[in-house]
C-alpha cells in the first residue's frame, strides 16, 4: 500500500488523467478502502484541488478547473512529448504562438529530471524542422523510437533497426545517424547506410530499432553540403514512396512553392513548372492533384494518368443526373 503523500500524488495523477472515476475504481487502482478514497478527496480539496463528487450509483469523482492552475503529473513519455511539442512550437509555424511557447518549454525543462531532460534536449538537438501544410493523418511514431534515434546520432553509434519497405518486407539496416528531419507531419531519418555505401532517408514510422546500439563511428561530412532539409525535401517525394510521377503544371513555380505544398518544383519557364511528387496510393495522388488548384498535364508514369482519368469520371458521374433533377423537381411543383 503506497504511503499517505504517494498515494495523494497518485490520485491526483488518476484524476487528471481520466473523465470521471467511481470510488471502487480508485480504490482498486490504489488498493485501499473507499472510504480511504473519500478521504483522500477531502486532502486535495484542503489542497486546493477543485474534487467534484456525484452521488449514487452512476456516480463518482471528477477534476474540475479551478482559478489557478494545479500542478501537473506527467509520466516520462508524456513529459518528453510535450517537451518536444512545445520545442517545435517554439520554432515557429503556428503565429503568436513562439514567445509563450519558449517561456513554458523553460518552466518545464527547469523541473524535469537531469534523465528527461537529456533526453528532450538531445531530441531537440538533433531534429530538423521542415514547415508546411500537415496532411489530415499522418503515422504514429513512439517518442522512445524518436530518443533512441537521437541518442544514437549524439553519440555517434552505429543504430541497427528493423525496416518495413514499400511492399511490406522487412530488412535490417545497420547505419550511421546524422539528424531526424520533421515533415509535414512525418518524421525522418537521414543516415549514412553502411552496408549500401552511401547516405539514405528512412521514415521513422517503419524503423524498430535493435538494441544493444552498434560501435561508435567518426562522422562523415553530411549529404547537401549540410543542408539536411534540402536533401529531404529533394529524395522524399521520389525515393521513398512506391510510385513517383511528373507533372507540368500551369502556373509560375513561385505561386506553388508559396503554398508548401511539398513535391520538388522546377520552373520551366514563366508560366510553367514540374512537379515531381510520390505516393504509396496513385488514387491518392490524383486526388491530391486536384487540390492544387491549377491546370496539369500528367507526363508520367501512364498509370497515374489512368488514375487521374478514373477519378474525373467518378466526379463526372456524382453531376451527371443534377440538371435533370432539377428540371423535374421544378415541373412537378404545384401552381
């Protein structure tokens, strides 16, 4: 049975953490009586800690916002990820928001332990933000996978992981870290492959790392002539999807590159510039052409011309009935 203030802190933690609790369910989590629980509740109310009960069988104990903000109980990894989240902040992207962000990121990083701050800092460190329209969802990636790339890169030891390939099969890379790049919304890692003999992008949601990490290992000088984010931004629409394509849109390159839409863009001339996109889904991709908002001529591959056909006909078809409609919804209205 946890002491008195342990177990305080623990059912504060609890409350924090859930909607609504009954007492038997608080009083399993923390293995003493009910009435232990009521007590309990009564401290935190000294404490100044708004505990909100309902009486009756569907009732229990709830939270409520109080005038002053309470003291939050973060576990390790939820601490890492607002850490991280508040650092990106922090960077940008979201307007007004970089002061209030950077004055709460130092208020956190003051009271996390010296082992998760480490963590964050070397996280933060070794992390290459890439602004840009974030797709509606993108893969789950754990912040252990995230700091054990980042540690690895810190301190220059080999990392060996597990990776899902395009088609589903799975291969153990053995590579040498440099940085995490965040994109849109995906996280990657841009390594040195030393058994392919040269620099690669993995994304991070189809690595699973190996432990122990592998010897420690002399820098190399980094892909770009440094600039990590140019070499993403340039391989990740290509290399790292299972279809690519080109297309000639009709529009001045600066207009589409003001929209962060992510493909690499070439102009071509005034009026005219390449894009080169990937997917996984050439479906999806037609789709997402559909969103940039100007004229295209698809110039490869066939099948993503094929792609772009079968979705014109499907909205074709979702149209081709409403003028009729509409002409007999009118005839048939009473005079």
């Amino acid at each position: 049975m946890l002491e008195t203030s342990a177990r305080l802190l623990k059912l504060l933690s609890l409350l924090q953490a859930h909607r609504e609790w009954t007492g038997p369910e608080l009083a399993a989590r923390l293995e003493v009586s009910t009435r232990t629980i009521r007590n309990d509740v009564e401290r935190l109310r000294t404490l100044g800690y708004p505990v909100h009960a309902t009486p009756g069988v569907a009732g229990g104990y709830r939270l409520g916002a109080g005038a002053a903000l309470p003291p939050l109980l973060l576990d390790d990894e939820e601490a890492v990820a607002m850490a991280v989240g508040l650092g990106r902040a922090a960077g940008g992207g979201v307007e007004g928001i970089e002061e209030s962000s950077v004055r709460a990121l130092a208020k956190l990083e003051q009271v996390l332990p010296s082992r998760l701050r480490r963590r964050v800092n070397t996280l933060n460190a070794y992390t290459v933000q890439i602004p840009g329209q974030v797709p509606g969802s993108t893969p789950a990636v754990s912040p252990e996978v995230l700091t054990t790339i980042a540690n690895a890169a810190r301190d220059h030891e080999r990392l060996r992981f597990d990776y899902t390939g395009h088609e589903g099969g799975t291969t153990v890379r053995n590579v040498e870290p440099h940085r995490l790049v965040h994109r849109r919304g995906r996280w990657y890692l841009v390594a040195y492959d030393v058994e392919r003999d040269g620099w690669r992008t993995f994304r991070v949601d189809r690595v699973r790392p190996r432990t122990p990490s592998g010897p420690r290992f002399t820098p190399r000088e980094p892909p770009a002539d440094g600039d990590v984010a140019a070499y993403v931004e340039k391989g990740v629409n290509t290399a790292m999807w299972r279809h690519s394509g080109t297309v000639l849109a009709h529009a001045p390159a600066e207009r589409l590159r003001a929209l962060s839409l992510g493909p690499e863009i070439e102009p071509v001339d005034d009026a005219t510039c390449l894009l080169k996109l990937g997917g996984d889904d050439l479906d999806g991709m037609a789709a997402w052409l559909g969103f940039i908002g100007v004229d295209f001529e698809v110039l490869d591959p066939p099948e993503l011309a094929e792609a772009v056909v079968r979705l014109s006909e499907r909205y074709r078809r979702a149209v081709s009935g409403r003028s009729g409609r509409g002409q007999r919804g009118a005839a048939g209205c009473p005079t």
